[in-house]
C-alpha cells in the first residue's frame, strides 16, 4: 500500500483549476433561487455598551422587507460559542464588540436587507471597554463576562522554573508587540440557508460543514440529521472559514425557517473586516539566557493573546502557541506562560499557524539579538542551540522522530539563498539584509483538539474502474482535492483523471471535524486508503480468479491488477466489470483517527502532537534607508514534508505561506479606534500585490517521513510560520537596528533610525 | 456590484450632456466610475440620478497652438502612452502609469482624477506643475480655470453648478529641461499615495535653473504647488547647497495632517527625502 507510486510527486493538472480560471466553479455568490431573499445583520456600532432598547418596528416596515427576527424568536439556543457558551448569536441587553448582532433582516434585495439593518440603532448607554490585552488582565479593568478577563492560562515548565535562579552569561529581555492579521480571503463569508419541510440544507464556504450543522441544529432546535450542509466551493479561509461561518450560517437558516423560503447571506469586503476573526494580536515578553560558548540556557516566556470579547477559538489558539514558543532549539530550562485576555477589540480566531507565527516571531528575533550580544554570526548560533539525534526533546519533553530535519531545514535554506542570483529589484541604495528563522510545527490537532481528529472517506468503484471520492475534509483553494485525487489515484494504480473527489457533505460523511492544522491531506488521505483497503478485500479476489494467483499477490499499478514481482496482469478495467457482472459491493467507507496521547496541561509535559515538521526560510531585503520602505528580494524556503503529494500544490502552499506572512511583517495593519476598525477596505489594508510578490526558492525535502498518506507531512501551516521573523531579522541586520514589532511598516521602521536619521529634527 | 441609482442619462453629444446638467445640476456625471463606484458602496449617492459621460467626453490628446489639449475622457492609459505628452510632459505621463494598477489605468479618466479632488490625485501634481488650464464647460460656453485655483478642499474643487470639465490643456511652448513624477506608498502598485511629488527645471547652458515648479500630492488639504521650493533653486546650479536649502524648503509649503495612511512626521520626512532624491537626480541629468 505504501509503494511510492504516479501521480505521487508529480504536477498533473489540479482538478478543479480549470472550472476555477474559466469561471464555471459557482460560489455561494452566484447562486440564486426563485423566491429567495437577501440576509442582512444589524450590528453594534460601539465596542462596550448597555443596550436599552430597540425598536425593530419601523426596519420591519421598510421597502422589501420580509422579516426582523430578534433574540426571542430564536426556537434554539441563542449561542454560537463553539467551546465556551459565552457568545450569543443576537445579543438582548450588552454589546461587547463592534459588530455584535442586535437582529436579522430578510429582504427582496441585498440592498433592501442592508438598508433595514442599517436603519435598526438601539438607544445605548456606552460603558467603559478595554482595549489592551496586558490591561485587561489588571484587577481594575472593566470586566467583560464574570469576574475577570482572564479566559485561561497555558504553560510550559521544563528544568529549573524559578525566575530567580534562571542566570545565565549573556541574558536578553525583549517586549514584543505583534499586530493581528486579516484572513484577506478573496470570498468574503457566504452562506445559502434552503428550507424544506423539516428539515433545512445550508451551502457555505467553509472549512468544516460539521460546524455549521450543529450550531443550526442548536439554533433552530432540531436533529442533526435535519440539517444538511453542502460545502461550497470556497474562496479561500486561512482558518477564517473555520469556527467563524457557523455565525452567518445560523443567521441565514434562523431567516430561513421564519420566512419559509431560501435565504442567501453574502457579507461585503468592509462588513468582513470589521467582525469576522482575526490572527490574535499578541504581547510576548522574554528574558532569555545564554552561555559564553552560545548554548541556551533558559527561556522565559510571558504571552498574553487578545482574545476580543468572546472565547470562540482563542483557548485551542493559545495551546498551540503555548508549547511552540521555543521553536527547534534544545533549551534545558524553560518558563512558559500563555494567557488569554477577553478585550473589546477585535475577535480573534483560527489563522494559518494558530498562535504559533507569532511566538515564533519573538523567538526568532531573541535568537537573533543573543547572537549579536554573544559576538556570533545568527547562523552559528542558530546550529549551536538546534535540537539534535543527541537532544531530539521539544520544550514539552517529548522525543523528535526526526531532529535532524531542522539542521537540514536550516543547511538547505541557507545554500538555496547563497546560490540564488538575486536580480536585485531595489536601487542599488537601498540598504541589503539577510534574516533566517526557523519552525518547528506540531502536525495536526493538539492534544487538547484531539477529539476532533476523526476523518471520513467514502470511495465508489464504478464498472469502468473510474473512481468517486468524498471525504469529510474540504477543499478551500488549498488544493485538498488535488491530494485526495493523488492519493487515491496512486493507492489504485490508476490516472488522476479517473478519481473525482466531491466536496463533503453532511449527508455522504460522517463528522470529520474541521479542515484545519494542516491536517486535511492527512486525515482524509489516511481515510481513503482504509476505504481502498477495505475495498481490495472484495476487488482482490476478483482480480485474484482473473490472474489465476492468491489474492494477497494482487498488486493494482499502470491500471492494471498484476501478480506482484512481474507477473501476468489484466486491465483493472476488466476486474470491475466483473465485480459489476457479479453484483458485488462497490462502496466502501473508511476512517482514521489519530492514536491517544499523554499531556499535562499544568506542566506542559507530554505529546501535543503525534509528530512535528521542520521548516526553515532564509530572506533577503533591501531597506529603504530614509523612507523605511522594505522590498523582499528573494526567499529560500526548505520544509520537512516527508512525502510531496502534489509537487505544484505543495510549492503553492509554500509561496502562498510566504506572501502572506510577508503582508502581516510588512504592511498589513489593522487599525483600531476603541474597538472599530478604521480601514475596513483593501484601500486601507494593504495585502501584498502579485508585483510586491518576491521570488521563492521552494525546496521540499524527503528524507523524514511522516505520519500521512505515503509519509507526507502536513504543510499548510509550516509554509506561514517562519518569513514573518525571518524578514525582521533580515530588516534588523539591513539597518542594525533591533525593533520588536510587527508590522514594519515604513514609519515604524523610520522611528526606529530616530537617531541616526537624516531628517530625525522633522520627527518631532 | 448593486449599485443603488435612480436612474442613468446617456447622452447622445457632449453638447447634450452640458445642457442636461446645466438643467439639472444635481445629476451626478459618471465616467470611468472608479471613484464613483468606490464611494457608493460606501454608501454615498443613493438614489443618484447619473449622467454618463463615458461614450461622450472628449478624449483625444492633440496639439493646439501652444498648447497640448487633453480630453477629460481621456484614460489613464492612454496618458501614459501619448507620445506627444512623453516629450514635452513626462512627469504627466508617469503619474498616470502609477494611478493604482493597469486595468484601473484603462478605465480611469484625467478629467475624474481632478474632478475628484482627492489631495492625493495622482495626475495633480505633473498639472499643477505644468500650468495647466482646467477647461471647464457650462451653459454659457468654455472658461478656463488655473490649475492652481481648480482644487478647493479634499474632494472639492472649483467648478460651477453645471458645469463639466471638457479638457485639460497644457501649455507646451517652452518645454522643460526635466520633468519627473514620483509617488511614495508601501506598496509598488495599486496604492493611494502616502506623498507625491513632481518637479520641472529649466536649465541653461551653465546649469542654472531658470525656471522651477514643484507640487506635492497628500501633504495638506489639497494638492499643492511648493512656492518656496520653487524661490530656492530659480537662479542657482542643482548643487548640494541648493538641494539642502530646497529640502529645508518644502516644509515650510506642506501641512500634512496625521491620518490612516501616515503620521504627519512622516510625511515630513518623505516630502524632504523625495524632494532630495528627485533633485539630485536632476543634477546628475
Ligand atoms: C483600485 C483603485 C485604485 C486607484 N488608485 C489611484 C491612484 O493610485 N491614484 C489616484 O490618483 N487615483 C486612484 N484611484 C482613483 C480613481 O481611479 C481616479 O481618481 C480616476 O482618475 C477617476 O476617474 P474616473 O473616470 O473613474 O472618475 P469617476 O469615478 O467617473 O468620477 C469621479 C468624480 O469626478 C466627477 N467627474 C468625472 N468626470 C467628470 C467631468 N468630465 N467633469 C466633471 N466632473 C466629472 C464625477 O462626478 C465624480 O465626482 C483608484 C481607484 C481605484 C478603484
């Protein structure tokens, strides 16, 4: 089953690229039925607030209006917490964010709908909010559910814990401020709620259906099994699809049931901005130490996320960042702690990483300011501190099944970028740099996550040995049906194009949890080789009478069903038209879950994760030296994949990974003016553009498998982790300055040369 | 894109559509709509009644006596690449090749860029610079407005109730020696500009400047011509001295504000270092 096999490592045309580029995919936006209405949502307009009343009378009375639902006349649960019962779907009697809902308007046009809610405004009574994430844990801030602000604490404890006989030669302090970061899906969130009797289907751009159908089956008070959800085709999520679309969802189908008739909800580019989930802004304080000889000796690390005003993903967010705050290094003695703080900003949620991007950005750039202290070039450091075959323990004591991928990572990287041309893009004035950061990422769900990591697969053999796929994991543009369709495509020896993988639906696959932690070739890619496996014990013997040998010599390749070692073989073709002929089972289910693991959530001991991948990215910039401006010149990335799957898919991924995390370093900057978001609109909020794009040398190595179908490692997310830090440091090397932030943007890179600064008397 | 207008008027002339919105000077003129359609989803104009401009707007570039006429319909694009305005107005030409990234070039009209009135207008700064003339049109015939008097306040400008521009002309007797368009934001393409700035020299045979315009874009109200830039370098060779009085200079024209884009210090910073480097390069041409 494991035989390295085509189309595995190639580049066949991705499945859904052509629909894609031609304009044929339909998404949520382009579907429309008869009689459907339009979905709007009145929303706060204050951060902190006491609602006194509110009159939906008059909204209900507007042109095209057809119904304003509020919170008593949800049938369910008003609560769309996905972990603690602290959101309400409609608020009643406190805002605590802008953008909380106050009702839900179903109209004839979108314009209607939006008018309407618009038109709904309570009379409030403004209560103090708070808007700093280190504030709010204070005893004297204004509290925004129960006692204190404070929604939990993480921690790591390794070695010698106690502050005060952490000491060490050289010891650096640092106060990172790291800024939250926009999804920037191309596809703002869209949902289609159709209801139908008693029962309801709901089609969304999502990353996990199964979300969706139990925060409407809550909402609306029925079964799970009267709600279907159809995963439509989805423009993008970054994990902004993840938690967050049960909300819309809900919305649509609450509209949906009241007025009997289908309801479609599309948010605009400036609503999205200013209430789905952002990357969580963060505070990270370290203290550091390290030998004269360049060995770490202790780590201290004080996080605090900002959670905004609900929970949502922040709890499973902060596990992730809490055990991936050391990164690749061997560090006897560590003191760890996460916290998370409940604000009235912005609601922070799943994105690409998960926490662990911005830890990673402060330990990459300690790493780089100890080096520097230390009189060493970042690189020796770096090698010095990597955990090794002879020191394969992370932070949580838990063995590495492959360390020596991260000095690999890190020695490839590093050729790649000293052997690339660069064709320099910046004038020749520009100041240069080169940064390197490394990660070490936890595949798949954290321990704490674990009882979601399940998935399902269903597999139909058709009599002319084409191939259906489902599995309960989506695809979102990540190229997730590509994976499945190669995996499946070589588990049976046959082309790519004769497996269709269809997105997940709630009625063809069982609960496969979310697609996420870059887990989605993973788990559905295990589960489809258990449904091919459970299918071979019907096909085998089939093709065994053909070939006239026992069925355990079946071996399926080149379309064929062979004797295995070369012998005699016969078109697989002809193997399914027997099974077809003999009426014999054709659909198979299969299923994975990931094997039971030991952690203490006091200590941070024990496996997070089943395994870990390493990554490594080396970057080169020129600095504007009185403008602050930054251009990436060239990035060499190398990642521990264990097995490429989709070559394209893969470097996609990576590039994908590294222009983002160029736009969070570098320009993407989320405003806010007590809670509001001030430039809710890409003329504001700067994504990369394909010119600002530099060119990545992706190299993707496969020395250490993995854990997923043929040994791939998932890389979704290890594709992000690293660039961010790595351009700081490259910035911080291009100027010799050290600045503790993100975004660089020009004017905090111009502040930071304050003394040295041609024009610092205009700085005033 | 649902766009909430009452109704459109297309007119069949340019003609028509000067009568029509004399009659009626509350239509809103539309003509590649990329402002327009930004600022209604913002919720601005509902229930506008528009006046379509696009089919009927001038657009040709063409010479005329001392002067090169621009159509106000004339697209970003096409600016960029006139020939005519490459040689005697490169600066004008540059600006319109930054205005945010090709397909908006293609639809983007000179005469919405200054009708617009945003301080930070791409095309202003080279039209300040240049002398241009805003040709305006109204029920009583054409009148010309200065350049300088066309912008009045951020999205304001100095047209009459009914009135459209028709063109732009630049006067081009006396082309300069240099001519340049240069705009600051974080990214390279598809930005609005954190500062902007054209300068034109003229030069004599001994390297003096003889003549000197300078304007910036996004440092005050509106976009704006530098006056005491402009005093430092009229007599003097582009040497450092004259270069660092013209950077001190400039602040004393801007009065930036802190905004979502940028801090006021530092579009300080910026005016002084664009102006440093555009002048240097002059020097050295
Ligand atoms: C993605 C994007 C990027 C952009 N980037 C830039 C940039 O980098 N730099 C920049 O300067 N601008 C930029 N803009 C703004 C815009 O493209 C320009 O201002 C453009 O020149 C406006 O021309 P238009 O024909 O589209 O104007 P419209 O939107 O049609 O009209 C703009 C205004 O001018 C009025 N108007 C139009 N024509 C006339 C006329 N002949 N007489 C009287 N009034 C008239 C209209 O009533 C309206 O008030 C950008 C816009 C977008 C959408």
């Amino acid at each position: 089953m494991t035989k390295i096999q085509p189309p595995l490592g190639g580049s066949h045309r991705r499945p859904d690229a052509m629909a894609k580029a031609t304009g044929q995919t339909r998404y949520v936006g382009d579907l429309a039925l008869p009689g459907m209405l339009h979905a709007a949502i009145a929303v706060s307009d204050r951060a902190s607030a006491r609602v006194l009343n509110f009159d939906v009378a008059s909204a209900r009375r507007m042109p095209g209006v057809e119904a304003v639902v509020t919170a008593d006349e949800i049938p369910g649960d008003n609560q769309v917490g996905v972990i603690f019962p602290d959101q309400p779907l409609l608020v009643t009697d406190r805002v605590r964010m802008v953008g909380d809902r106050l009702a839900l308007v179903a109209a004839r046009t979108p314009e209607e709908a939006w008018d309407a809610a618009r038109a709904i405004s309570p009379a409030y009574e403004d209560q103090p909010g708070v808007f700093d994430p280190e504030k709010a844990l204070d005893e004297t801030s204004p509290t925004l559910h129960g006692t204190d602000n404070l929604l939990h604490t993480f921690q790591v404890l390794r070695g010698q814990t106690d502050p005060d006989h952490l000491d060490a030669d050289v010891i650096v302090e640092a106060h990172y401020e790291i800024g939250g970061q926009d999804h920037a899906y191309l596809e703002p969130q869209a949902c289609l709620a159709v209801p139908e009797g008693d029962r309801i289907t709901i089609s969304a751009s999502c990353q996990c259906p199964f979300y969706i159908q139990q925060a409407v089956a809550r909402v609306l008070a029925i079964p799970l099994a009267s709600v279907r959800v159809e995963q439509a085709p989805t423009g993008g999520a970054f994990g902004g699809k993840e938690d967050y679309p049960s909300e819309p969802a809900a919305c649509a189908a609450m509209l949906a049931w009241r007025t009997r008739r289908p309801v479609r909800l599309l948010y605009s580019r400036e609503f999205d901005l200013q209430v789905t989930t952002k990357r969580h802004a963060m505070v990270v304080q370290h203290r550091w130490g390290a030998d004269k000889n360049g060995r770490l000796v202790f780590a201290e690390v004080e996080a605090v996320l900002d959670c905004g005003a609900y929970a949502g993903l922040s709890t499973v967010v902060a596990e992730r960042a809490n055990v991936s705050a050391i990164g690749p290094y061997a560090v006897p003695n560590i003191m760890v702690r996460t916290r998370i703080a409940y604000t009235n900003n912005l609601f922070g949620g799943a994105y690409r990483g998960f926490g662990a991007p911005q830890v990673s950005f402060a330990a990459e750039a300690t790493m780089d300011t100890l080096a520097h202290r230390l009189g060493m070039d970042p690189l020796e450091f770096r090698r010095i501190n990597l955990v090794t075959p002879s020191d394969p323990l992370t932070c949580t004591d838990q063995p590495l099944a492959a360390p020596q991928m991260a000095q690999a990572c890190l020695d490839r990287a590093v050729k790649d970028s000293e052997e690339h041309q660069i064709a320099p893009r910046a004038p020749d004035s520009w100041r240069r740099g080169r940064g390197i950061s490394l990660a070490l990422y936890g595949i798949n769900l954290h321990r704490g996550g674990q009882f979601l990591d399940r998935s399902s697969a269903v597999v139909i053999l058709q009599p002319d040995a084409s191939v259906i796929v489902r599995v309960g994991l989506t695809e979102m543009g990540q190229g997730n049906l590509a994976a499945v369709q190669t995996v499946t495509a070589a588990a049976l020896g046959i082309q790519p194009d004769k497996v269709q993988v269809w997105q997940p639906d709630t009625t063809t696959v069982a609960d496969s949890g979310p697609t996420v932690a870059s887990r989605g070739s993973h788990s559905s890619g295990r589960a489809v080789l258990d449904a091919i496996e459970r299918l071979r014990r019907r096909l085998d013997p089939i093709a065994a009478e053909l070939l006239g040998c026992r069925p355990e010599d079946v071996e399926l390749a080149d379309s064929c069903a062979r004797v295995s070692g070369g012998g005699p073989s016969v078109p697989l073709i002809d193997v399914t038209r027997e099974m077809a002929a003999r009426r014999i089972e054709t659909i198979s289910t299969g299923w994975y879950r990931s094997k039971p693991r030991v952690f203490d959530e006091a200590t941070g001991m024990g496996e997070p994760y089943a395994s870990y991948a390493m990554a490594c990215h080396v970057v080169d910039v020129a600095v504007d030296p009185d403008l602050g401006l930054v251009r990436v010149e060239h990035v060499a990335a190398a990642h521990d994949v264990g097995r490429v799957l989709h070559r394209t898919a893969a470097e996609g991924q990576v590039e994908g990974g590294v222009v983002q995390a160029m736009g969070w370093a570098l320009t993407e900057e989320l405003k806010l003016d007590q809670g509001r978001l001030l430039n809710p609109s890409f003329t504001d909020y700067l994504i990369p553009t394909s010119d600002d794009a530099p060119p990545v040398t992706v190299a993707l190595l496969e020395d250490a498998p993995g854990r997923g179908p043929f040994g791939s490692k998932g890389l979704g997310e290890p594709a992000f982790i690293p660039t961010a830090a790595a351009i700081r440091n490259a910035v911080c090397a291009a100027l010799d300055v050290e600045i503790n932030r993100l975004p660089l943007t020009p004017p905090v890179i111009v502040r930071a040369l304050a003394g040295n600064h041609r024009f610092k008397h205009l700085m005033e | 894109m649902d766009l909430s207008v009452k109704d459109i008027y297309r007119p069949l002339t340019f003609d028509e559509a000067v009568a029509a919105f004399s009659d009626e000077p509350s239509m809103l003129p539309i003509a590649g709509g990329t402002d327009i359609s930004v600022q209604m989803r913002a919720g601005k104009f509902a229930g506008a009644h528009l006046l379509d401009l696009s089919g009927v707007l001038p657009r040709s570039i063409s010479a005329d006596g001392g002067f090169i006429e621009i159509g106000a319909g004339a697209t970003m694009d096409e600016i960029a690449d006139s020939g005519p305005l490459r040689s005697v107005c490169p600066a004008l030409c540059q600006a319109a090749r930054k205005v945010g990234a090709w397909p908006i070039q293609c639809r983007a009209t000179l005469g919405g860029n200054l009708a617009n009135a945003s301080p930070a207008a791409d095309t202003a700064p080279p039209l300040l610079v240049a002398d241009a003339l805003v040709v305006a049109a109204g029920q009583g015939g054409l009148r010309n407005i200065e350049a300088e008097d066309f912008f009045a306040g951020p999205g304001e400008n100095t047209l009459k109730p009914g009135e459209l521009i028709h063109s732009i002309r630049l006067p081009v007797t006396d082309p300069p020696s240099f001519s340049r368009f240069t705009k600051l934001g974080w990214q390279r393409e598809q930005i609005i500009s954190v500062v902007s700035l054209s300068i034109s020299l003229h030069l004599n045979d001994q390297g003096l400047v003889t003549k000197a315009a300078a304007a910036l874009g996004a440092v005050a109200a509106t976009p704006k011509r530098a006056p005491s830039v402009e005093a430092v370098l009229v007599g003097h060779s582009l040497d450092p001295a004259a270069i660092s009085r013209a950077v001190e200079a400039v602040q004393n024209d801007i009065t930036p504000i802190d905004d979502i884009r940028a801090p006021a210090w530092y579009r300080r910073v910026a005016a002084a270092t664009l102006v440093e480097r555009m002048l240097e390069e002059a020097s050295g041409a």
